[in-house]
C-alpha cells in the first residue's frame, strides 16, 4: 500500500518510526520489539537507514518482515550523501524487489571524514538527486522527503530552505515527515510558509516523546529543537526519576499530537525508536480519537 493513499483518505492516524540494528547480533532483539510495534496495527512503519549503508540489509529485512507477518505498511528509508550511484542503484533494485512500495529519500548527515572542500567528487550532494533517481526507477515508488520547521541547521535561512524543499518536492517527493519539534507554534508557522511557496504535499509531523533526560540531550544534539519553557521545567523536576520522566514525556508527546489532530492534521509520525511500551502508551491515549468516529 502506498502510503499517499492513507494520507489523502481524511482519516486520523498514528505511524511510528524504528531503527535497524547497527550489527547481526542486535537483530533478533530489533526484530522482536519492531513487531510489538507492528501489532498495534500503525497506518504505517518507517524503518531508517545507517548513512553510509552499513545496516541496508537491516533496513529491508525490517521493513519487509513488517509487511508480511502483520500487513503493516513499510516506509523504507535511503539514504545518498556518502555513497556510489551503483550502490544506489542496487538497493534501489533490492526494495523493488522486496515489493516495497514507499521509500524515504535521504541525504543523510555528511560523515566527518568527508571533506567539504571536495564536495565535487562526491556522487550525491543533495537529496533532491535521489528523489529524480527513484522517480525515474520503474518501480513506480511513493516517494518522501524530510523537512524543517526549524530550518536544517546547514541552511543559511529558512527562505532558502524552503526554496531548495521545493525543488526536492517538484522533483517528485509524494509527502513530507518533519524533524522532530516540541513546541507545535513552530509547525504552524512552517506550513503556512511552505504552503505560500507553493508545497502542496501532505506533511506528516514527527513527534518525539521524550523519555529519559539523556534522550533529550541526545535529541537536541541531533536536531537543535527549541525546547519550551515547559518542556524543561518537566525536565527538570522529573529528569532524575525515570518513571516518572518517562510518564510525563509520553504525555508532553500525546498532548502534542491532540493539538495537531485537533488542528487538522491527518497522520502523525512517533518517533517511537524501537520502545514497543511507549508506542503503545500513546496509542492508547488516542484510542477514541483515533475510532475516526
Ligand atoms: P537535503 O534535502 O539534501 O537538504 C540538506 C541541506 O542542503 C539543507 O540545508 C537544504 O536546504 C540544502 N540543499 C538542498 N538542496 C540544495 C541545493 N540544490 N543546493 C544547495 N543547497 C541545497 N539520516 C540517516 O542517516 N538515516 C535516516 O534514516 C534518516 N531519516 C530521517 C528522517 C527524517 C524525517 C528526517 C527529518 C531526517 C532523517 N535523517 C536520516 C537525517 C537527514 O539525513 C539529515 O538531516 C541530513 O543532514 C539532511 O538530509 P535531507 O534529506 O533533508 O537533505
């Protein structure tokens, strides 16, 4: 199932995010928490992808064992930056053949070893050269792409951010998942500017609940979020206390979402980072209002 179907058809939803094991041994216990995740039956399932390419096979034995044991939508994650256009190719053959139908496509973070100056001889500097690639796969692929409430920090303003977003867009990006954010205001604002360029695509908004302090340095360190006056008073008094961090970060992250539901937002991303309890709090905190009744 493609997933611009479930995003056009007026239905309020939940999907969550997972990540692949980095080596052979983790991949059991991946496998295990991915498909609690997949039977609380999510209107999809994004499984990301390690830059570089290390953990592809992960990626496509997750989102493959995803679809067939549950018939949960898979979103497969791709990334470019620090790869060849043959081993693009490749495993752009490799989730067509899996019968995959969506891919995320990525840049992916520019790897230290990188240097900038030789940015030239670099096959993909930009994720929008991924976006034309797939498009002009046969596969017929449903394709998405990130973006930034915040601005990608890269970006030298968000005029510019939003100019280069459309670019990806018009080359064939189907929706849009944001960067995580913890203050909703900053969505808002960013929709109704990139819906003033023109960006029509549906946007999914991830949310990240917050469930330990160290996942929130983590977090911030990852994204540069703001983080509201508070989100870090909760920090604060509940940070040394771990389940009660935990509670309280499942409700910040559930609050959020009822504000975008109720804001008309159709589909929310969690990014619920292989914790199968936590994707299951807040699916449960929305059941009545994810009857769709
Ligand atoms: P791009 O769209 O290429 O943008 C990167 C920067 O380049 C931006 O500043 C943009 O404005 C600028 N830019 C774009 N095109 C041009 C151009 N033609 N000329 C000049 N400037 C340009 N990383 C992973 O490694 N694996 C994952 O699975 C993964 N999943 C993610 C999922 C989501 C929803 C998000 C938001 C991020 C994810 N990332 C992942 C991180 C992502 O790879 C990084 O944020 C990366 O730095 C940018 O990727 P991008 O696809 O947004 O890049």
């Amino acid at each position: 199932m493609k997933i611009i179907d479930l995003l056009t058809n007026g239905k309020m939803s939940l999907s969550f995010e997972v990540f692949p094991p980095k080596t052979e041994t983790g991949f059991e216990s991946v496998k295990t928490s991915t498909e609690e995740i997949a039977k609380l039956n999510p209107s999809f399932m994004s499984v990301t992808y390690g830059a570089g390419g290390g953990t592809s096979k992960y990626t496509l034995d997750i989102a493959k064992n995803i679809m067939a044991l549950y018939g949960v939508p898979s979103l497969a994650h791709l990334t470019c930056v620090s790869s060849t256009r043959q081993t693009v190719k490749e495993r752009i053959e490799e989730i067509k053949a899996s019968g995959i139908q969506n891919v995320m496509a990525l840049r992916g973070d520019i790897p230290k070893e990188l240097e900038l100056s030789d940015r030239s001889k670099w096959d993909y500097r930009y994720a929008v050269e991924l976006v034309r690639e797939l498009k002009n796969s046969d596969a017929d692929f449903c394709i998405g792409g990130a973006c930034y409430p915040e601005i990608h920090p890269e970006s030298i303003n968000q005029n510019e951010d939003i100019k280069r977003l459309k670019e990806k867009v018009d080359a064939g990006c189907d929706f849009l998942t944001t960067q995580m954010f913890f203050d909703n205001n900053l969505l808002y604002n960013f929709l109704y500017k990139i819906r003033e360029a023109g960006i029509t695509v549906p946007i999914i908004p991830g949310i990240m609940p917050i469930t330990n302090a160290n996942q929130l340095e983590r977090a911030l360190k990852l994204s540069g979020s703001f983080i509201p006056q508070r989100f870090k008073s909760l920090v604060d008094k509940f940070g040394s206390n771990p389940a009660a961090m935990k509670e309280a970060g499942i409700i910040y992250a559930t609050d959020q979402i009822i504000d975008l539901y109720a804001n008309g937002i159709t589909n929310v991303h969690v990014y619920s980072m292989n914790k199968p309890d936590v994707a299951a709090k807040i699916q449960s905190n929305l059941s009545d209002i994810l009857k769709n009744e």
